[in-house]
C-alpha cells in the first residue's frame, strides 16, 4: 500500500510503498529508493475514513489513506469502527438513545426526585432560606403597611389552612412588595410572604386565603427541593450525555433543559393549585375565589412592565388554571 | 519502480518555487512536477484547476510576490458522523458515562482526520485516559460550588472567587494539552503561554479594566487573545499576531448599540408574547426561543469577527491568513438555524449541525505563504520543557475556556 513517510523533524512529504510480511513493516522510498524495515510499531485506530497512521519508536510516522488495505493487513475491522458504520447499529443506537434519555426524563428523574426530595431535612432547609429572605428584606422590600389586626386575622386563618400535622413550622411574613408588587411566595422551609400589594388587590379574604393554601402546598410537596434536585439532573444527563462541562456555554445544548424545566414547573404550580382547592374546600369556600386572584394577578403583572423577569418564571398559562378551578367551582355549585 | 514520473526532488531549493495561479491545495502536487514532491499516490484522478474567487487585488498580489495559496478543505460529513455520534452515546449510556472519554477522542479525531490542508491531514493525539483524568479534575473542582450554591450560597460565592482565582493555571494547561495534542505532518503545535503571564492577562489585566468603568475591557480582550494566539505554535513556528485596537472597540460599541435596541425590541416583543397567553398555550413551552436565537446569533456573530480578526492579523513561518470570505452574520445565521434544528429534533441533528458550521469555517480560510508546506522545519526540543510537556499531557481540561 502506499502511504506518506513524515520524519517528524520537518514538513517535508516523502512517499512510500509498505509492504507487510511476517509481522514486520518493509517501507520502500519511492524518491531515494531507500527501503527499511521497522518490527516495532503501532497502528492507529480506525475511524470512518480519516488517514491510517504507522507509528515508529523514533517518532517518525506513515500516513495511508487507504484504510481497507491496512484492515485486509490486520485480519479485522476495529470493532468501534464496525458498530460505528453498520447501518443497523446505527439504527439501534439512535433508537435506544432516544426512547433512555425520553424514559430518564419522564419517568427515571421524577421518580428519583421524589425519592430524595423527602431525604432532605427540614433544618437544612430553613438554613437555605434565611439568606434568601435576609436579602429580599434588603434589597427589595419594605415594611408592611397592614394593621396589627389584619395582620393577625390573616394568620389565624393561615395556621387553619395548615395540615394537621405538617413536618414543617410555618410562619406568615408581611412585606411591602416594593417592585415586586402583588404577590405571595413560600420558601422551602414553611416561611411564606404575602405582599401588601396583593392585599390591596384581593376584593376579599378567601382570595388571600386561596393564594396562601397554594403556597402552602408548595412547601408540602417540597417544590423547590424537587425543582432544584431535578434540574441537577437534567444537567448531568446532558453532561453526560454530550460529554462537556462546556455544554453550559453551548447554548445550542441548554434548550432542552430549559425545556423540562419549563414543562417540570407547570406540573409544580398544578400541584400547588390542587393542593389550595383541597383545602379551600375543606374549610368550604369556593373556588371561584381562587378563580378571580388569579385573573387578577395575571392583569396586573402585564400591566408592570418591570415584571417581565416574572415572564421568564415558569408560570404556565393561567387562563388554563383558571379555567379549572371554575369548572371546580360549577361542580360544587351543583352538589350544593 | 511502476511508471510514474518520477523525478529527485532533494536538490531543489526553496527560491526555486514560483508558483503565479491559485491553485486548490490538491493539484499543487500534481501541476508543477519541478517544484513538488510527487504524490501520485493517491491515485485520485487529476482534477480541475478551479479557480478560487478571491478579489482581483489578491490575485495580483499573488502575482507579485509570487505566494502560494493554500486552501483548507473539510471531508467530514453528516452522515458518517452521525453513526460516530450517536453509536458513541450509546456506549457512554451503557457504560454509565466511563465510555465519554474514548466517545469524546473518536468524535474529536474523526473532525480533526478530515480538515486537510496543503495535502495533509491534522490529528488529534490525545489519549483518552488524560481526558478522563481531566474530567474527574472539574468534577472535583465543580461539584463543591453547585452542592453549596444551593445549600450555602456565601461558601458558594467563596468558592467561586477561588475557581476565578486558579483560572488562569486552568486556562494555560488546556491549552497546552490541546495543542500539544494536536499535530500536522507530525509535527505537534505547542502552546508556550505560561501561568504567571496568564494571571496577568486573565486576572490583572480584566481587574484594572474594571477600575476604568469598563472603558479598557476591548484593550484587555485584544491582549488575551494576542496572548493566546501568539504563544501558539507549529513547531518551531509561532503565530504572530499583531490586531487592531479600533477593531476591538468598534466592535464593543456595536455590541453595546445591539443590546440597547434589543432591549427596547424585548419590551415590545413582551407585549405580542403576554398577548398569546390564552390562546396558544403549548407554544409556551417555546417562549425562550427567539430569546434564545437572538442570543446565539449575537454570540456567535462576534465571535467569528474576532476570529476573522485575529486570524487576519496573524502570520505564521512567513505564511499570511486570508479570511475575507468568512462573513460574521452568515457564520451567526448558520449557528442559529443549527439551533433550530436541533431543538426541533431533540438534539439529534447536532452532528449535521457540528459538520455543517464546521465546514463553513474552514471552507473560508486560506492560507497565502511564501514557500511550499514542505520547507517547515521542526523544533529542536531544547525549548519544550519535559516536565511542562508532562504536565500538558496529563489532563485535558475541557471546562469550556
């Protein structure tokens, strides 16, 4: 077979013939006429068609291109070569590839999730959470305008909304929202916020009463630790599967994370959503409550041009939330 | 020997290449039989002169001085490397991941093993156990950081300044490996850069550059990638590289000029997006799209003029870069219907996607050079540094710098 000698020590092309015969490697100059023979050396992998190399002790090289002939020379085709190139085991492979990583994502993860989320221990979570809202008081809000008294009437209702038996120790805060505006949310540990903005917006208190349960029941069901445990996750599947670390910067990559991210979390408000409608009716009040907040809450935050991060926060269509509790509504509407 | 025409080369001297035509890097064997070493070899059949279109100053300038043209030609293609791709991910999930390493040197040898220049293949040496190695590194420096940016988010930050701070160490020695693993005609690049120039240009220099609102950073990128580019070597033969700071903060205040009307065009775009909200609620799941494309085809439009840029100022063995042809918008347009594409087909198309941009890159470069590709010569290895040599070897770091 023929093949390019390269020294090594210059760029300079000389071509060969190589003849194999006894487990050594007979190479004729084809300028010089100059032969040798070399009974050490090493044979680079095949891999689709790039150039095959003879590697020497002393550094010096052969490049053929002809792959077929140094595979006849060896008896064999590399297996890697062999599966990369069938036809079949293409077929398979990408069959298999897709139909694990779908399975992994469905079911494996949230299984796993669920498995370790409850792991997690309350403490750690309350560690976890005193930064966040040491910050928010900082940096974003203000002291709560409401009364004493609303204040203390809304939090005997919020200790009713509560399970009976919760592994968690809630405890209601109230804030000016500042840009925030309306709004309530719960850290993992059970603390919850209720901004004044949304008081302002409720036309009663089983509106509030409504937002609370829901936030309640994002704590129950350890939303965040799930969130959090999930997306570690998808991160290492995809790690793993494309083989980087610097996957991160390749955002062409990151898109199907975001994705089931996206998709995990509108999963997570629905919970949340049951969760409150439970409870609402347990206490019996309907969930035509829960209805208007929310209509309310979507209006206003397209109104607050500053809320457009809230865009990017995965809540999923309200109007479909919406629909749902009304129909729950017409339900208990008919029982009654 | 079987007929060929056949002639001893050993005795003509470099003075004596004269070569007026652009000429694909694949005739230039054949054409001219007194000025190059015979490589009928290949047995391929003579192929048409083609006529390359660069701009008439170019040609006379090829003329004048009687430079050689080289082109780089790319032969990877989608489907072959679709099978390396896909059959490789399958290893690596039935090998719950052990498999990555060897999956990542195949992938990255296949590439490399179809970019010819001049006639000759590039390689990619690295052995695949240095790369685990490497791996096991960021993952011992990685995982620490993630853990606690969710438990304790000051320890977090704390460890985060640490990784800013051995940076620069990360930078020298993948690059080191990189190049010391990469080879044309046998004869391996080097990359020379050492650690305490690094800190100057990765952490000193962007320092400072802070202290002057910002005004230096155009400066202290077109010194990190002259850095870079200049401690970059072909054996004995170092890239030169002298860019133009008008270039750098030209292209800075583009940046700033996109982002501002892009900011105005989110808000706008924000309105449309809210107004969808009822109606078609499964293309929420895609909101983040046009963010998305948007983001790739700003990143990848000034990366590839950086590119250009440098590779336009840069010389190496009196050998010029001509990169006109390279055009950052379709370069960024490329990337981002790659982008598409492979979110449409969950991931699947991104070996079509790797060739294809791939392709348009080395497609567009040439090489101008004054003597034949064979007239390098090599390194004495007095320069490279044993242990440094042993150390680049170790760990391919592969942590996206």
């Amino acid at each position: 077979m023929k093949g390019i000698y390269w020294n090594g020590q210059n760029s300079r092309p000389q071509p060969v013939d190589v003849y194999f015969g006894e487990g050594a490697l007979n190479v004729q100059f084809e300028n010089s006429g100059h032969t040798a023979n070399y009974a050490e050396y090493k044979i680079s992998e095949r891999i689709a068609n790039i150039p095959r190399y003879f590697n020497f002790p002393d550094g010096a090289q052969i490049e053929v291109m002809d792959n077929e002939a140094v595979d006849q020379m060896l008896e064999n085709h590399d297996l890697s070569f062999k599966l990369e190139t069938e036809k079949q085991t293409i077929v398979l492979a990408t069959l298999f590839v897709v139909i694990v990583s779908a399975l992994i994502l469905v079911v494996g993860l949230p299984r796993l999730t669920d498995v370790l989320a409850p792991q997690v221990p309350v403490s750690l979570l309350s560690r976890v959470s005193e930064p966040v809202i040491a910050t928010l008081d900082e940096e974003v809000f203000g002291e709560s305008q409401l009364s004493e008294e609303e204040q203390e009437k809304i939090t005997d209702a919020f200790v009713q909304l509560q399970l009976q038996e919760s592994e968690f120790t809630y405890r209601l805060l109230f804030r000016d929202g500042g840009k925030i505006g309306a709004n309530a949310f719960a850290l993992p540990d059970g603390t919850v916020v209720l901004t004044d903005q949304l008081y302002d917006l409720a036309d009663n208190y089983e509106q509030i009463y409504a937002v609370l349960a829901h936030e309640i029941g994002h704590v129950e069901h350890r939303h965040t630790v799930k969130s959090v445990i999930k997306q570690a996750g998808v991160a290492s599947l995809f790690a793993g599967l494309f083989g980087d670390v610097s996957f991160i910067s390749d955002l062409v990559i990151a898109a199907p994370m975001m994705m089931t991210q996206m998709a995990n979390s509108r999963q997570m408000e629905e919970e949340a959503d049951s969760y409150s409608h439970e409870v609402m009716a347990y206490h019996k009040f309907s969930p035509e409550h829960f209805a208007n907040i929310m209509e309310k809450l979507d209006e206003s935050s397209l109104d607050e041009s500053e809320n457009w991060a809230s865009f990017f926060s995965s809540h999923p269509a309200t109007s479909e939330r919406v629909e749902k509790a009304r129909q729950l509504a017409k339900q208990v509407r008919l029982e009654n | 020997m079987p007929g060929k025409n056949v002639q001893d080369k050993n005795d003509i001297a470099p003075v004596d290449l004269v070569q007026s035509r652009d000429v694909m890097s694949d005739d230039s064997f054949r054409e001219n039989p007194p000025s190059r070493e015979d490589s009928s070899f290949r047995d391929e059949p003579l192929q048409n002169v083609e006529n390359t279109e660069p701009s008439l100053d170019a040609d006379s300038q090829v003329q004048a001085q009687k430079l050689i043209r080289y082109r780089f030609k790319f032969h990877g293609n989608a489907r072959e490397f679709f099978g390396i791709w896909i059959v490789n991910i399958l290893l690596t999930i039935v090998t719950l991941g052990a498999y990555s390493a060897w999956a990542k040197v195949r992938q990255t040898r296949y590439l490399y093993g179809n970019l010819e220049f001049a006639d000759s293949r590039f390689q990619y040496l690295a052995e695949p156990k240095a790369i685990l190695r490497g791996r096991l590194i960021a993952l011992i420096l990685l995982a620490p950081y993630i853990y606690f940016s969710y438990v304790d988010p000051q320890l977090a930050g704390v460890i985060f300044i640490g990784l800013l701070l051995i940076a620069p160490i990360l930078i020298v020695l993948a690059n080191r490996f990189r190049f010391h693993n990469t080879a044309y005609r046998n004869i391996r690049f080097r990359f020379s850069g050492t650690i305490g120039e690094a800190y100057m240009y990765y952490t000193v220099l962007p320092v400072f550059a802070v202290f002057t609102f910002g005004l230096a950073i155009p400066a202290v990128i077109k010194a990190q990638r002259e850095f870079k580019m200049n401690n970059t070597a072909w054996g004995a033969n170092y890239f030169s590289t002298q860019a133009s700071y008008g270039f750098f903060y030209s292209l800075m205040f583009l940046l700033l000029a996109v982002m501002l009307i892009s900011g105005l065009a989110l808000a706008l775009g924000f309105g449309f997006l809210a107004g969808m909200n009822g109606a078609l609620e499964f293309l929420q799941l895609f909101s983040f799209v046009p963010g998305m494309l948007f983001y790739v085809f700003i990143l990848h439009y000034f990366n590839s003029s950086v590119f250009q840029h440098m590779l336009e100022r840069s010389e190496i063995a009196g050998a010029k870069f001509e990169t006109f042809q390279i055009k950052p918008g379709t370069y960024a347009n490329i990337q981002a219907t790659n982008l598409l594409a492979i979110i449409f087909t969950a991931g699947l198309a991104y070996p079509w996607a790797k060739i294809r941009s791939l392709t348009y890159l080395t497609e567009n470069i040439s090489v101008l050079s004054k003597v034949g590709m064979e007239h390098i010569v090599q390194a004495d290895t007095e320069e490279s540094n044993a242990i440094s040599e042993e150390v680049a070897n170790m760990y391919e770091l592969d942590l996206g710098l």
